[in-house]
C-alpha cells in the first residue's frame, strides 16, 4: 500500500523532473520512487557489487542523454 508524503525540492530539481517526466511520459511520483529505491539499494551495499555498478552507469548515461535532448530544445 502506499503512503502518501510531502516533500520540498529545489526549484532546479522541479524542472529537471518535470522535464524528464514530459520527455518519458513517467509520472514524476514514479520516477521519485524510482529514485527512492535506487538510494536505499546503494546504502543498502556495503560494497557496491558489479550489478549496482552497471546499473549505475546505464542511469547515469540516460540521464546524460536525456540532458542533451532537452538542452537541444
């Protein structure tokens, strides 16, 4: 079940995340949780393993993409 919650993020962080939302059509409350699970996992490591690793550099190089596709717009 989930819970709601209220939170307070950076106005820069606000468009960045409705930016990305707009250019993948994933709710942001969506990519939030994804955020979420995605700090709690790496916490989670007390070495990061060779999976997280990868992971980590395939979400890091789509954000990249991303920010190119939108600073070309």
């Amino acid at each position: 079940m989930m819970k709601p919650i209220s939170l307070k993020i950076e106005e820069d962080q606000l468009k960045l995340l409705e930016a990305v939302s707009a250019e993948t059509h994933i709710p942001k409350s969506t990519l939030i949780r994804e955020g979420l699970d995605f700090v709690i996992r790496q916490h989670r490591e007390d070495i990061v393993s060779a999976d997280l690793q990868k992971e980590i550099h395939a979400l890091i190089d789509e954000d990249k993409d991303l920010l190119k596709k939108l600073a070309k717009a």
